[in-house]
C-alpha cells in the first residue's frame, strides 16, 4: 500500500481499478460502466492494488466470492 504520513500519523492507501472498453455506438453505456464496476470489484476481490480489464463485457475474473454468491 501506498502510505501517506501527516502530522505523525499514516495512512495506507490502495487502488482498484476496473477498465471496461467498447467502440462509440457499439455498446451501450450502461453496459460499459456495468462491466467496469464487475471488474473493479475482480480487482478488489484478487487482492486489492490491481487493476481488471473487463472482456467481451466481462470481467476476467469472477466479481464475488463463493460464500457471497449464495
């Protein structure tokens, strides 16, 4: 994480990001911004300070746990 130190305090910081493309007119942009956030949340879920990109409209990786799916 990234540490951020202020007044003798810190702070650890972290960054997800999901990436989500499609071409102009192509996709709609609900869909674009719905496959970005699953990603984001593939990110988050595979550890956290990475970044997902979104294929075909999916995430590479599953967005939830197994015990969240149930």
């Amino acid at each position: 994480p990234f540490v951020i130190a202020d007044d003798g305090q810190s702070l650890a910081v972290t960054v997800s990001i999901g990436v989500a493309t499609g071409a102009a007119g192509d996709v709609a942009l609900n869909d674009l911004l719905e496959s970005a956030d699953q990603a984001l949340y593939a990110a988050k879920n595979g550890g956290r300070n990475r970044v997902e990109i979104a294929e075909d409209g999916k995430p590479a990786v599953d967005p939830l746990p197994e015990a969240a799916q149930a």
